[in-house]
C-alpha cells in the first residue's frame, strides 16, 4: 500500500466512439415521420408527438401554451377526470410543453400498457373537446402561478432580456402580460388546434424498448386531419430588431439578491459557427469549472451559482450570462463578467484549461447517448432543426481540434461587449 | 430487478457494485451518514457548509473538479437532514480518477482558510436565493421549528441562523470531519460498465489505507407524539395566501410508513389525486394543492400544501382539506389503490434506467440497512390494503397531529 502515489492523477483516456446511429424512420399515416429509438433493458416506452405550434404562431401570446394544455382537459369520449384518471391507473405519465417554435406531448409509459395509453393520445389528438369550464379553471390557476412568477427577480430579468435582445414585439421576445389572460377565448385555442395539430406538422420520436407490436399499434391506429393552411415556412420569419438603449435596470426594494443578465443574439444551430460558439461559451460560463465559477464563486463567493449559454431558437439564436448575485455585489459581479468576456478576447487561453473544457465536453458527449431517453433528448435537439445526428460527429471533431487561438477568435466575433445588453432585476 | 455484490474493507467501508454492460459510462457515489440532524444546536447547517468544504482540495490533491473535468466527468453532491450524498460519472475507463479523488476527500481535507471562508458566502448566498429571494421560500424555515420541538429535523440543512455559518471557524471544520468522515460511516457504491471483482479491487487500492476513525454518537432523542394542532400565521409580501398542513409521520422503517407515502399520492399526488379534483378542478377553492412525504429516517412528515384562489378564506380552505381527506378514509377503492402502486412501478421502472439512480438507491437501501431493499421495496407496496390506509388516516391524519401554516399575502 506504501507505493501509492496520491499526488498523481490516475491514467485516463477517451475510446473511440461507434459511429452514431440514426433512428430509424417509418412513415405513419402517409405523412407523419415516426423516428425509433430501440435501446436499454427495461420495458418502457417514451413517445413524443412534436407539432411546429409554439407560441410564435399566434398574434396571443398564450394561445399556443393553453391549447397544448386543453388537450388533456376533455375529448368527445372522455372528460377531464377521466383522461388523468385512466393515465393514472395505467401508471402513465404526461408532458406538456410549448416553446417559442414548438409544441408537443409526451407520454411515459410501461411497454405492458402501451396501447391502452396511447389509446388515450389518439383520442387527445383526435377529439378534443376543449370544455369551457375546465378552460376557465385552468387559465385562472396559470394567471396566479404566473403571478407569483412575476414576482421573481430571475424571472423578470429573463423577460425584459427577452424583449431588449429580440424586440418586445418579435415571435422571439414578447411575453406573456397579466392582461393576456382576459383576452384569450376557447375559439383561438379551437382555431389553433385545426390549424396546426395536423399531419402535414408532425412528427414522433419514440425511444425504449420498442417492439414491433408497439409499431404496428401506431401504424394502425395514429392518424390526424389535414390542415386546411399551408405548414408555416421559414421565409416569413422577420428577423429580430433588438432595442437601442444597452443597459436595463428593474428596480425591486427589499431584495437580498440581484439577478443578472448579459447577452445578445447570436446564430443557431444551423450555422457552422455554433459549435465553436458552444466551446467559447463552455469555458466562460457552461460547466461547474468554468470561469465565471471560478471568479464569481469559487474566489469571491458573490453567487450561489452564475453561468452562461447560448440557446437556439428556429430561426435565431442567444447567447446569455445568468446567475442572481448577493445585491450589494451587483456593480462588482457585472464589472467581473465583463472582465471575463473580455479576456477570452485579449488572451489565448492556457492549452491545460483548453484540454480540460474539451475532455468535460467530450465527458457530456458520451452521456448524451447513454440509455434511450438520453438517446432521444439528443435527437430531438436536433430534428427540430432539420438536422440529423451527423450534427455531433461534427460536433465532436470540432471539440476534438479546436485550437486557443480559436477559442479567442469566435471570442472576438460574436462576443464584442459594446454589442451585448445588460438587464438587471433587483437592487444596484 | 438490480443484481450487486456486496464487500467491506477492513476500515469498514461498504462497497457496492452494480454491473451494467449497456452503458459506457460508469457512476461512483459515496454516502456519508451525516445530515443536519446530527449537528450541535448551537453550529447548525455545518452538514451542508461541510459538503461545500469537500470541493475545496484534498490532503493530496489541490482541486477535486479540474483532475475529474480532465477524465471527462462531472459530479455533484447533496445534504439532507440524514445523510450527505456525493456523485461522479464519467467514462467507465476513467474510474480510477473518480476514486482516487474521492479516497483522499475520505482521507483528509487539505483545511484550506480561503476554502472556508469563500463557502462561508457562498452558502449565504444559496440560503438568499432559495429561502428568502423567493415568494414563500421561508415556510420551511417555520415549519420545521412548528413540527418538531425536541428532534434535530427542527433546523433546515441550509442552518437555523446565518450566524451560524459566518461564525464557523476552521477548528469546527475539523472536528466535524474526524467526527463523521470516517470510512466505517461511509457507503461506496458503484454502478455502470465495470466488473464487481475490479471495483472490490480498486476500492481497496484507493479506500484501503484509510484509517478507521471513531464516528459520533448516533443517539437522537425520538420526537414525542404530537397531541394538539400547532397553529402559525405569517404575513408577507406575496401575491396569494397558502396554507400548509403538516402531519407528524413515523420513521422510515416503521410499519405504517410505505402506507402513508401511499396516502400522499392518493390524496395529493398529480392530476387525478383526491385534492387536485375536489378542491382545484371542482370547487375550485386552490389553484394548486399537492401532498407529499419528507422521507426521512427519524419521524417525518406528511405536507398537504396548497396556493389558495383570492376570496377563500382559511377555514374554508382549511375544513376542505380535513373533509377531502376524511371522504378518502371513508370510500378508498381497490382501483384506486391499484392507480397508485401502477404510477409507483413506473416511477421506479423508470428511475433506475439511470446508473446514477441505481448507485445512490443501493447506497440509500444499504444505509437503512440492506441494499436488497432496492428490489423489494415495490412488492411490499403492493401489499397494501385499504384496511391499512383508513387506519393510517385515522391515526395520523387527525387534527391533533396536524401543524398548520397561513401563510397570508400583505399585497
């Protein structure tokens, strides 16, 4: 036992990766794209039914939210006690979830019960009855949530940060208002719901332990109506006009933190600068060991927890610094942000820290692929977009051969500080 | 069903192994049995502060997360009020780094000043953002002082006082280290891509050499049983009232524990639970309401917590909960048992597709006593009858066992 040596870091190293599989793709009901997953031990199923209906296809801000959650609150066969009770039994669970680009549902479940459940989300899909009194409960239980919401420096931050970045009135930055909630009507969901749940803006992702008894289920009993208007195309999207004035501040009394936000927009996923953009944000602000951490934790403890990341919408991107600060550390946590912004961009970055960004990264790579919900999380990332999981191998080799010099240049071009907003919540 | 092995080193540290060969990752996780009920009254949230302290180097290495981020792994830690829970994963080939960086943290702690005093504001910073910087963030804060009178769970892991974690000083920080850190109160267990016969392997490479210490003395005096309501009322500044009803409940291994963890999902958990129904969808008296168990070793509670709709008053609120609970015991159904057991089996089928999941359930189980309970533990929730919940009901769910927060908006 005397011949260990404590000091020095065990031997490690990364295995070559398999190539990365594509889900296999079967076309249900003449148009919808069904991708399989089949992967892991155990008998349970993940399906999601994604629809482009998010919220930036409606002029209503809620529109798009409330529809996605009618759907569970009554069909022509089933009311609203009798969906989550029948889920329930068969030990089902549900997701709910709408994006500014998307909307989709999915459901959990054993692979045992899987026809009686998705049984249920055909009827979801195909016979809503949007019922007005569970409309009324619902809307009115999301204002109050959206009330004690509103009342989060975190959240008011992220909002005005929306809105200065994108523009208050574009798809990408306009919220939600208290008022919204009084002008919204049962016919714009009914509207919506024609509009957009059907089979020419569809598609699934299933993942587990997918028999073909599970495939054949769907094939033979998944249908949806053809919408009467055209799938919406990227050609109408206007691009984003962010506000003129830089820097925001949201005064709120009697607070003991500060939230802070500082960004921009930047390219998405579709570009080919992304991936760099993702190493450049990693080592700023996207991992436990990154520098904002090690500044603004780790060596001044002004923070809980502060990072950064760069987030894809359709059409567009950002890139944000988040974290809520101790308030009378806010001028101090905002000076040292942009510091560190701004030494990405004067100075390469020690080649030790660069291969400790890219062995973490290559770290998540792997852990991205493991097991068939990760699986299709990860795919789903990307089939939003158009893309398919050539993106990460793509990925990976960027991770693999990105230089410092690199770093410090993709720096420089999208992270210029003169160009980036700053939005605080709180106390100065 | 999760198959282990099971092995224990000389320093009585126990080690778990679960082999998964679908995976290329692998997760180590080490327990300690140490939470905030085993602090001084005086020196409370020293279980959690010490958690920060245990990413701040090592008697040999000087940063725990640099040498892991290399190996491409990531971790993190948790502290309850029983237990302080650290984990890694990362490639399964790189597992040695994850053990060697655990072993000298069990081994000693580099005790270094600026370590401490970085955490100290760190952890007043966590306890701004999650306690006080957020609408009804204090209620537990209250409402542990409320429930328990003579037990250690009447403090929160961030602590009791601020004043607590400005005055720690580095002599605290280690005798509480030699005190509880020690590899016979200690669990490792590991599941993912490895052979049991290599982890005991390396295990005793890294963990071997570590002396055995003596632990702290365990005894806790059992909070009485509770006789009369408890009754606070706060005012703050938040947008709408809410009320929380909090039943005293037994220890973890007692009897009529699973059965009440069942009562919670009956009457609170999800959108066709007993609550949901009558009180939101229905009478619509809350917009949110739901019931839970803390889950803890010693005594614990059942919450019944719930946001109520402007222009309910608090009685109201209050006798709806008390008759929605009283209509369960009165015509609970073997259907909607089943419901929960059903929702349950997903839960835990679904929960241990993740090897982390596995790591710290083996590692929970073996801390109540035997890791085989991860296996077990469905098959005694199915043996449930509604005999046993209505006795629950009637034992526990009364009104002299309740603790009961208003929690009034001032807006």
């Amino acid at each position: 036992m005397s011949s260990l040596n404590r000091k020095i870091q065990p031997d490690y190293c990364f295995m070559n990766f398999d190539e990365i599989k594509q889900p296999e793709k079967i076309i249900i009901s003449g148009e919808i794209p069904l991708y399989v997953i089949n992967a892991g031990t155990e008998d349970i199923v993940k399906l999601q039914i994604i629809f482009d209906a998010g919220s930036k296809s409606d002029s209503h801000n809620l529109t798009a939210v409330f529809t996605n959650l009618m759907l569970c609150e009554g069909t022509k066969n089933r009311d609203s006690k009798t969906i989550a009770e029948e889920l329930d039994y068969y030990g089902a669970y549900l997701q709910n979830n709408c994006s500014r680009d998307f909307a989709d549902i999915t459901l959990f479940t054993l692979g045992k019960y899987f026809a009686k459940t998705f049984e249920i989300i055909t009827d979801m899909l195909n016979n809503p009855s949007f019922p007005a009194d569970e409309f009324s409960t619902v809307l009115n239980n999301k204002k109050q949530k959206f009330i004690v919401d509103e009342d989060k420096v975190r959240i008011k931050a992220a909002k005005k940060f929306s809105e200065v970045i994108f523009g208050s009135g574009h798809v990408y930055g306009r919220n939600a208002r208290i008022s919204c909630f009084g002008s919204l009507g049962l016919q714009q969901l009914k509207g919506f719901f024609k509009r957009l749940y059907s089979k020419n803006n569809c598609r699934m992702i299933i993942s587990g332990n997918i028999t073909a008894d599970i495939i054949s289920i769907i094939e033979n009993n998944f249908f949806l109506a053809e919408s009467e208007s055209v799938r919406e195309e990227g050609g109408l999207y206007e691009k984003s006009q962010g506000c003129s004035e830089k820097k925001h501040f949201i005064p709120k009394d009697g607070v003991s933190q500060s939230a802070i936000r500082i960004g921009k927009t930047v390219v998405n996923k579709n570009h080919p600068d992304y991936p760099y953009l993702q190493i450049v944000n990693t080592v700023l602000g996207g991992y436990f060991g990154s520098r904002l951490m090690a500044n603004l934790r780790e060596d001044k403890g002004y923070t809980y927890g502060i990072g950064s990341a760069v987030v894809s919408h359709l059409h567009e991107g950002y890139f944000t610094v988040a974290g809520e600060v101790g308030a009378i550390n806010t001028v101090d946590s905002a000076r040292e942000i942009y510091y560190e912004i701004e030494r990405l961009q004067n100075e390469i970055m020690p080649l030790e820290e660069l291969d400790r960004v890219k062995n973490y990264m290559l770290g998540e790579y792997i852990r991205l692929f493991d097991g068939p919900l990760a699986v299709s999380e990860t795919f789903r990332a990307v089939v939003d977009y158009g893309l398919d999981m050539s993106y990460y191998t793509t990925f990976r080799d960027v991770i693999n051969n990105i230089t410092p010099e690199q770093v410090r240049d993709f720096a420089c071009k999208y992270l210029d500080v003169s160009s980036l907003y700053e939005v605080i919540s709180g106390k100065c | 069903m999760i198959n282990f092995e099971k092995s224990e080193l000389k320093n009585g540290l126990k080690v778990i192994v679960h082999s998964d060969l679908t995976t290329p990752l692998v997760a180590v996780n080490v327990l300690y049995k140490v939470g905030a009920r085993n602090e001084n009254p005086e020196r409370t949230g020293f279980a959690h502060l010490f958690e920060h302290l245990m990413f701040g180097g090592s008697v040999n290495i000087p940063s725990f997360d640099e040498p892991l981020q290399l190996a491409g792994g990531e971790n993190n830690a948790f502290t309850t009020n029983d237990i302080t829970n650290y984990h890694e994963t990362l490639p399964a080939g790189n597992i040695e780094t994850a053990l060697w960086l655990e072993s000298d943290r069990m081994l000693e702690l580099s005790f270094n000043p600026k370590s401490l005093e970085t955490q100290r504001n760190v952890v007043i910073e966590e306890y701004r953002q999650r306690y006080l910087n957020q609408p009804y963030g204090d209620i537990w804060l209250h409402l542990r002082p409320l429930a328990y009178k003579v037990h250690p769970y009447r403090w929160a892991t961030i602590g009791a006082d601020e004043a607590h974690i400005t005055g720690a000083t580095m002599d605290m920080v280690k005798e509480f280290f030699y005190k509880w850190y020690n590899p016979s109160n200690a669990i490792l267990s590991v599941a993912g891509n490895i052979s049991p016969g290599e982890v005991f392997k390396l295990a005793g490479k890294w963990f071997g050499d570590i002396p055995r210490r003596e632990t702290g003395n365990f005894n806790l005096t059992p909070e009485p049983v509770q006789t009369e309501t408890r009754r606070l009322m706060l005012e703050r500044n938040v947008p709408a009232d809410v009320i929380v009803v909090a039943f005293q409940m037994p220890e973890r291994m007692h009897k009529d524990y699973k059965t009440i963890d069942i009562i919670s999902d009956l009457s609170g958990g999800g959108k066709s639970s007993r609550l949901f129904r009558s009180l939101v969808m229905e009478k619509k008296i809350f917009s949110e309401i739901e019931s839970y168990i803390t889950g803890n070793i010693d005594k614990g509670l059942l919450v019944v917590e719930g946001r109520l709709i402007p222009g309910f008053s608090f009685s109201e609120a209050e006798n709806e909960i008390f008759s929605v609970i009283e209509d369960l015991r009165l015509t609970i159904s073997e259907t909607e048992l089943d419901k929960v057991k059903n929702k349950a089996e997903t839960t835990t089928v679904f929960g241990y597709t993740d090897i982390l999941n596995k790591a710290s359930g083996l590692a929970y189980f073996e801390m109540l006593g035997d890791a085989g309970m991860i296996n077990t533990e469905l098959e005694e929730y199915r043996k449930i009858t509604a005999g046993d919940i209505k006795y629950c009901i009637g034992n526990y769910l009364r009104i002299t066992n309740a603790n009961i927060i208003h929690y009034k908006a001032l807006k």
